[in-house]
C-alpha cells in the first residue's frame, strides 16, 4: 500500500493478508508513504515481483480527462504483468 498515511492504513492492510492466507496464497505486505506511482514501481523493480495485483475504482470520464488517475499512472510505467479489480 502507498500514499498519503492513513488511520485505517493497517487495518486494511490486516483485512487483506486474512483474506489471501484463508485461500492459500503465501503474502507480503508493504506500507510506503509516498508517491504512488514511484513507490510501487519501485518496489516492485526491487523485489522481483512478477504480477501486481491491484483494487481501482472509478472516477467521472470528465474528472479522469483533467486530473488523470493512479491507476492509469501505475498501470502505464508497470513493467510486470497487472490484475486490476474495480
């Protein structure tokens, strides 16, 4: 997860590694402040991950034409495959 801190940063963070261990799925978890779309992608250079897996939700088409999107940010410098659920 990165951004701005958040109060609910952990607990989410927490909801997200109970809900993929209860399927199976081996998790590691990241809490970095900063820049989204530099950390992640940092990150994810740094530790050779192979897909990014991420939560996205939508902005109005006129919203997302004058201020852009993370997302959009994130998914154009990504350099490994991505899973985007909205």
């Amino acid at each position: 997860m990165s951004g701005k801190p958040r109060r609910d940063s952990e607990k989410q963070l927490d909801w997200a590694r109970s809900t993929l261990e209860e399927t199976g799925f081996e998790v590691s978890l990241a809490l970095i402040h900063g820049d989204t779309e530099r950390v992640i992608a940092q990150y994810v250079h740094e530790q050779s991950i192979d897909m990014l897996l991420m939560g996205a939700y939508g902005h109005s088409p006129l919203r997302s034409l004058f201020l852009g999107s993370k997302t959009t940010d994130l998914l154009r410098s990504a350099k490994v495959p991505t899973l985007l659920l909205r």
